[in-house]
C-alpha cells in the first residue's frame, strides 16, 4: 500500500486557560490519500477546526500542539521549523475559512492579496503574479477578473469572497486543502454552487481535501470518507456511505437523525438531548455517556477506536442493520 | 451570579480593588500623600512661608546639607533659603486643593448640564452636546490658556478655568449612562407614578450614572494637577503667595542651568508620585466598576 | 468624492462661524473690549479716540459686523509691545511652531507604531510589559518638567545637546527651517523629544490595543495560511489595518501638539507662535492673544478637513462607499 499524502497520529492540541488546560483536541488519529476528500464532522467546540489549524501549525497562543504527529508526504510538520511550514502553506496545503467576510483583509486589494501569495512562492515577475491571480479568478467563475482585480473585498458579495479565498488557495495547485466550514456563512444555493466547483477543481487537479464541518449532510454529499468528533476526539470513522447508512456510534446516529432531510413529513424531528460538555470538565472515559441513552458502567472506560474501515469508539454500538430497520 | 454569598456592593468593590497590588500601592501612596498635604503645617519640619524660619545664609544648598537651625536639608534648598522637603509638603496641598476642588466644581455643573441633556432630550440635547463636542475638539491647555488670559491671575481663577476646562466630560459621560439608563423600565415606572422630574433624575437616574463618573473624575483629578502645575509654569497659575508644585517647579528653572538641579527635581518627583499614583486607583476602578471597559 | 469634500467644507465653515461668534463673545461680551484691545498704557483722550475708532460705543451686532469683516480681511488689530499686526506677527512665528509638531509626530509615529505593534504582538513578554509601563509614565509625566530634566541631563550635565533656541536656521520657500543645518537640527532633537512623550504614549497604546485586535482576525490567519513571511504579514496586513486609527487619532492629534508647544516652546525658549503667545498673555499684548486663538482655531478645522480626506483614502470601505453599492 503507498503512503498516504497526510497521516495525523496521535495529534494533541491544548489550550492553557486561567481555569485550567483545554484539550481541544486529544487524540486524533487519521489518514488521507492523494485526492481524497474526508468529512471531518462535529459541534462547535468539538476540536474539529483546531485539529485542521493545528495540521498547519497555525494554532495561536495559548494552544498549541502537545503531542502527536502530523505527517505530510511523510514529513513531520509538528516537529519542522515555522521556515519549513511556511514553505508548505499555501503551496502544498492551502487553507479556506469558514466566514469570506472576515478572511479577506479588508484594506488590501484583491490584487495585492492574490499577488502575495503567489509570490511567497514563486520567484517571477508581478506581472506573471498577476496573470495566474487573473487566471485563477476566472477558474472559480468570477466574471471579468482583470476588473475584479483591482477591486476591495467588500466590493464583492459573500459567495464571490468565498470563490476568491477559494482561488489563492488554488494558486499554488496544492496536494491538500483544508477547508474549515467554507460554506457554512452562505446562503443554501450559493453553498450548493460552490460545494459542486470545488468538488469538480479537486477532482481535476487531484487535490486531497479536509472538510471541516458541522453539518452531516454537505458531507455526504462531497466526500468519501468521514470522521465523526465529539469533545476532541474521533468517535466514528469510515466510508461515507457506510456511515450514513448504518452509523454504529450513538452520538454519529444523533447527528443525522437530526438532519431535516432525512425526517420524514410529520415525523418530528429528532435532537440529542443534553448540552455539548464543558471541554473544562469531561466525565472520565466516553465524553458522549451524560447524553447517551446505551451507557453503562463500561463507558467509565474510554473505548479504543479500531484502525480502517468502518470504526467506532463505543461499547454499545448500533446494529448494523437498525438504521435501515427503523427507516 | 449567586445570591448565596452576603456581600454590600461596596464590599465586593474593595475585595475586587484589593486584587492588583499595583493599585493598592497606588490607593496607599496617594492616602500618604493626602495627609500630608493636609497636615503639612505638622509634618514639615519648616513652614517655608514663614520668613522668620528661612535663612538666607542656607539658600541653594545640595540636598543632604545640614541647616543652620539644627536638622538636615535632606532635599536641599531654594534661593530664599527654603527646605525643599517642606515646601513640597505645602506646594502639594496647593495643588491637590486646586486640582480636587476644580473637578468638583466641573463634575456638578457637568453632571447637572448632561443629566439636563439627557432628560430633556431633542432640541435641548443637541444644543449641549454640540456644544460639548466643539469645546472636546480643542485641547484643555489652549481653553485654560485663554481662560486664564481673560480673567488674570489667582487661585479662584485657576480653579474656575480648570474646571470650565472639565465640566464637557462629565456632560458627556452622563448623558451617555444616563440615556441608556432612561429606556430602562423603572424609569418607566417612575415616570407612570408622576413622580417629579428632579425626584426621577437624582434618585433613580443619578446612582446608576456614578461608576463611570467616578473612573472619570479620578483620572480628571490627576489632569487637573497636571494642568494646574503646567499653567503655574507658563506662569498665569497660582500667585508666587501660594505656591504650587508646579510652582516650586518652575522657579527650579532658572538655577537648573547653573547645575542646582535638586530645585525642580524634587517637586517635579513629587508631582510624577502623585499623578501616577491616582492614575493607577483609576485605571483599577475602571476595570472593577466596568468590566466591559477593562480590556 | 467631491460631494464628500463639499459637505465637510459646509461642515468646517460652520465651526469657523461658531468659533468666531465665541471669540467676539469672549471679547466683547464676557472681557471688557476696551482692556481687550486698548493698550493699558493709554490716556483718557486716546482711549477716547480708540473707542470711537474701534466702534465700541455702537450696538453689539454692529459691532460684530466690524469684527468679521476686519477679520476676515486679516486686520486683528496692532500688538501693543511689539506695534506690528498681530496676525503678522503670529504668522511670523508659525514656521517654527509647525516645525517642532511635525518633528515631535514623526518621532512619535516613528518610534510609537514598531514599539506598539511589539507590544500588541507579545502582550506578555518583557519588553511588552516594559513598553506598556514607559506609556503609563509618559502620560503621566508633565510635559514642562519632562523638558526640564531633559535639559538639565543633555545639555547641563553631559553637554551633548544645546538647551534652548533654535540655533542656525537655512532658507527653503522662502521661510527659515532648523532641520536644514546641522546646529538646528541639534536644537531640534530635544524639544521634540520633549513635545513628543505624551503623543509617544498615546500612538503606543493606539497601535498596541490596534494590533491586538487585528492579530486575531481570520485574515491575518489566512496570510499566513498562504504562507506569507511574518515581515509581510506584520508589516501588510496588520499594519495597514492599525494605521486607519492611528493616523485619524494622530491627524486630530496634531492640533493639540501645535497647542501644547506652548509648554515645550517656553521650557526651551524656542522661538514659536506658543512662546509668544504665553508673552503675549504675560504682558497683557491681547489682539497678539486674540490673532493666536484664531489662527489656532482655523489650523484646527483645517487639519481635521485633511485628517477626514486622509483617512478616506486610507480605509477604502470609506473611499469607495458612497460612490458604489
């Protein structure tokens, strides 16, 4: 078997607070190949976006990454020099944000931004640097790029800021991108748009793709694996279709039994009761147990997440076959 | 929050004060130096003032020479023979009266002017609040200055000028708490019972616009003396009669050239104490009485 | 663009009208104008000859009337000690005044933005906690005094630097500068040192409470999700986003320099429109003080006037605003 292009193992991402250390993530373990796209799927709070900064070491203070490893084309990136890591962002691994009204600096013109990035790179010409900006703005279907260029992000709608965050990312080609919720902030048809084109331009260049996101249905639409997160760690794992058809952990269930789609009419719809835990203050052993409905005494033990395939964390897991029974 | 705990607001404020050391220090330093200034008459081993107590023979002498009366000159002399250790004491009680007393006076007819404001709202509001805006626009020296310029010389006047210098803040910071406040629904309330208007604004209005008054005029004060000392050396201050620090400060000017530093180091140290000092109290009350402010 | 210049003309002029009824009112309705503008030393007969001169025994708006339109065409009376203009005279000064605030602003911005953004980057680091605490003395230091011991160490004690005046001055457009000859730049360094602390500790805190705001922003992220260089990401992205602040502060800012030279000019004996204007009050010369209030007055509007066009150019959510949607 080749090497995958990304293999997180391990990772540990803490933050120190007044009231105590926050795992943000603890324990994330996970492989992506060469153009594949893997949903990484939780609440807000669930460490999911830590886990893709953290891939970048973009984390700020007070995090950072206390343990694990974050290998890339089988070089460690938590061990290499911030030197080595800005060599890589951008061109290797490119990064989307969720909110295109807040990732685009205000003050810089489209141009300038574009214009950057591909220079940090690559030693040619502004005017070169300009064409591939122009290029690659046309590539996500911005209309007329050559007068966009000169244009202030505010000047553009929230979906045009997207395919412009979208087309510095794209510069460079790179092998991975990781895209932290990047449809979340829009609205339902444009997000529908820009999940279609980034499927089609990773699909053309053989981008790997991290898709970070709380909502389970993006996912399913976009990706071919998944990773489900709960309190910072992953607690179900696998082939998309697998996971949506029959998801075996309690907290993976929840989740798309809470989706509208996939309710039938009058049938209401379903939540998982309880709060997200306080990261603060995490029962001992499975951080789900307080709101599951199958715990026991064994859940005081954290389960091991198996490797491949269709995983999960959990002592009492669903049958295989109950999803489509109950369906 | 936990009603559990019995605790007077005012208690809860000093317990939260009491966490900085800084400001504690600060809060001490600045006690010191009130009483001092208060009893400077006790305190000063000289009433430099008293031209049967000065010595000619002892004028500008370096700090640490012992005078001709049996003690020690510890800060040294001025050029009428004056213990600089003493004058200090009498110059701060000077300047902190003009400073403490031209805030109070800036603080009532601000709070008066900006409650008005508030209360009265359209026409009258924005008739004070431009106002307020167009004095803020030009620094306090140049208004003082002119002030100063029209009415002459003396303590009054300094006080009268400092505080027509101030009063715009207080307008300000009023009218800001107190409109938010008005919306409230136990203004509301009040308002339904017909209580009188001047009953609404002093007792349900007024107590809630006091925190930030209070940050407010802590850090005035300090401008204040600041400002006072400032005019005093330009020299349309204080009269020469009740010297100030700023005062003392200004006739160290003419021997620092010749090397006698000591003259208006000392007073311009004791002046940077006391500013620093308040300063520091302020800055701790705005954190406490306003969390929202302290970052 | 040019509505927005327009509307903040309309604005300015009406500030300088309000600012001209408050004078004459200062003069005229609050001070007694015959001490205002009568020199003190006069006699009877020419105190007579100067009210009937002066208008003073007509109605006030008559009066007022006089006022402006002697204003307006630049006549603010005689000096009484020096028996020129007055606005000549302040005038004559100003040079020397605006070149000691433009030297004070540059040091403050110059020194003030790198140390704040230090600050704002490393919140907690030594040398941040130092920077913060140097900003809480320099507000709370007095000017004069600062000068003074400025004084007393660099020119008295270590004889580095000349203690007052503004030493050899060269000719550019036809008005003398000291930055031009190395004397007057020598007598230059320490007065605007002095007038430069306090908007020192001003910029610093701007810049630092700017950068630590913007260092969380998404964007700033995202440059170097691009793997741009700290230098660029420091230097580009915050610092273009912390300058909007700075420069509308500052640019306000400068107004109160002019006006706080006053302190500066006298401790340093330097010879500017401040220093004149505390002789001017010392020695009763008033349309001297009347010619400095409104000249001082139009410097401010002016400034903010540009302050507002420099910041539209700046911020281009503002620039662009009212000409796209």
């Amino acid at each position: 078997m080749t090497q995958p292009l990304l293999r997180v193992e391990n990772l540990q991402t803490h933050f120190a607070t007044r009231a105590g250390t926050v795992k943000a993530v603890d324990g994330v373990s996970f492989d992506l190949r060469r153009g594949e796209i893997l949903g990484l799927v939780g609440e807000s709070g669930s460490g999911k976006s830590v886990t893709g900064q953290s891939i970048l070491g973009l984390v700020d203070p007070p995090g950072r990454i206390a343990g694990g490893r974050v290998l890339f084309d089988g070089e460690d990136l938590v061990t290499a020099g911030e030197k080595r890591l800005r060599a890589i962002r951008g061109r290797r691994i490119a990064m989307i944000f969720q909110d295109p009204m807040m990732t685009l600096n205000p003050v810089l013109s489209v141009e300038t931004q574009m214009v950057e990035a591909v220079l940090a790179h690559d030693k040619v010409g502004r005017a070169e640097a300009r064409r591939r900006s122009r290029d690659a703005l046309g590539r996500v279907g911005i209309a007329s790029p050559e007068e966009r260029l000169a244009a202030y992000p505010h000047q553009f709608s929230g979906g045009m800021r997207q395919r412009v965050a979208i087309a510095i990312a794209l510069l460079h080609s790179p092998d991975l991108i990781l895209a932290d919720e990047p449809t979340t902030a829009l609205d339902v048809t444009i997000q529908a748009q820009i999940l279609f084109e980034v499927q089609t331009l990773c699909r053309d260049t053989g981008t790997a793709l991290l898709w970070v996101t709380h909502d389970l249905a993006v996912v399913s639409a976009l990706a071919d694996r998944v990773a489900v997160m709960y309190a910072g760690r992953i607690v179900e794992t696998g082939p998309i279709a697998d996971v949506i058809q029959a998801p075996r952990h309690p907290y993976t269930r929840g989740l798309l039994d809470s989706v509208p789609s996939r309710n039938r009419r009058g049938v209401p719809l379903r939540s998982i009761p309880g709060m997200t835990p306080s990261v603060l203050d995490l029962p001992k052993g499975c951080a789900f147990q307080p709101r599951c409905g199958r715990a026991d005494a064994a859940c005081a033990v954290m389960p091991e997440l198996p490797e491949n395939g269709h995983a999960w964390r959990c002592w009492h897991p669903h049958d295989a076959d109950a999803r489509g029974a109950a369906a | 929050m936990s009603a559990a705990r019995e605790e007077t607001p005012l208690r809860r404020l000093a317990r939260d004060f009491a966490r900085s050391r800084v400001a504690v220090i600060g809060l001490a330093v600045l006690v010191l130096v009130m009483l001092a200034a208060v009893f400077a008459q006790v305190v000063a081993p000289q009433d430099p003032y008293d031209l049967a107590q000065l010595d000619i023979m002892d004028s500008l002498q370096p700090p640490g020479t012992a005078g001709g009366a049996g003690w020690t000159y510890w800060l040294g002399t001025d050029d009428q023979g004056r213990d600089l250790w003493s004058a200090i004491f009498f110059g701060l009680r000077t300047s902190l009266e003009v400073g403490i007393l031209a805030t109070l006076i800036a603080l009532a007819v601000g709070v008066a002017v900006g409650m008005l404001a508030a209360y009265a709202g359209g026409a009258v509001d924005g008739a004070i609040m431009r106002l307020v805006d167009i004095q803020l626009s030009f620094p306090a020296i140049l208004i003082a200055l002119i002030l100063l310029a029209l009415l002459g010389k003396g303590v009054d006047k300094v006080i009268v000028a400092l505080a027509a210098v101030q009063w715009a803040y207080y307008a300000r910071t009023v009218r800001g708490s107190a409109l938010v406040e008005r919306r409230k629904e136990y203004v509301e309330a009040a308002r339904c019972l017909a209580l009188p208007h001047h009953r609404i604004m002093l007792r349900h209005l007024l107590p809630n616009c006091l925190p930030p008054l209070i940050v407010v005029a802590t850090v005035q004060v300090a401008h204040a003396i600041a400002l006072e000392a400032t005019l005093s050396f330009l020299g349309v201050g204080v009269p020469v009669t009740e010297p100030s620090l700023g005062m003392l400060i200004a006739s160290g000017y003419g021997f620092m050239l010749s090397g006698n530093y000591w003259v208006a180091l000392f007073p311009g140290v004791a002046l940077l104490v006391v500013i620093v000092a308040i300063n520091l109290v302020g800055d701790r009350l705005r954190d406490v009485l306003n969390p929202r402010l302290s970052h | 663009m040019i509505v927005f210049i327009l509307r903040r003309l309309t604005q300015s002029a009406v500030v300088i009208a309000a600012m001209a009824v408050l004078v004459f009112t200062g003069i005229f309705a609050i001070g007694n104008p015959i001490d205002v503008l009568i020199s003190p030393e006069a006699d009877e007969v020419e105190r007579a000859a100067a009210i009937a001169r002066l208008g003073l025994d007509q109605p006030m708006h008559v009066q007022f009337a006089r006022f402006v339109e002697s204003a307006v065409g630049g006549d603010l009376g005689t000096s009484f000690v020096h028996g020129v203009p007055a606005l000549g005279l302040v005038l004559q000064r100003f040079p020397a005044t605006l070149e000691l605030a433009l030297a004070a602003m540059l040091l403050a911005v110059l020194l003030g933005i790198p140390l704040g953004l230090w600050a704002g980057l490393k919140p907690d680091s030594v040398a941040g906690r130092v920077i913060m605490t140097g900003s809480i003395l320099g507000f709370s230091l007095p000017t004069f005094w600062v000068g003074m011991m400025l004084i007393m160490a660099f020119a008295v004690q270590l004889g580095w630097l000349p203690a007052g005046g503004r030493g050899q001055t060269a000719s550019l457009f036809g008005v003398q500068w000291s930055f031009l000859t190395r004397d007057g730049l020598a007598h230059l360094i320490l007065p605007a040192i002095n007038l430069a602390t306090f908007k020192l500790s001003l910029v610093i805190r701007l810049a630092r409470a700017g950068t630590r705001e913007v260092a969380l922003q998404d964007y700033v992220k995202f440059a170097r999700a691009k793997g741009l260089s700290p230098a660029r990401v420091v230097g580009v992205h915050i610092l273009k986003n912390i300058m909007i602040p700075v420069v509308t502060v500052l640019g306000l800012e400068l107004g109160s320099v002019i006006a706080f030279s006053v302190v500066t000019e006298s401790v340093f004996a330097w010879p500017g429109m401040g220093k004149l204007l505390i002789e001017s009050i010392l020695q009763l010369d008033r349309p001297v003080v009347v010619a400095y209030l409104l000249l001082t007055v139009l410097l401010f509007v002016v400034i903010n006037l540009v302050v507002d066009l420099i910041y539209s150019m700046l911020d281009p959510r503002i620039r662009l605003g009212g000409g796209r949607a």
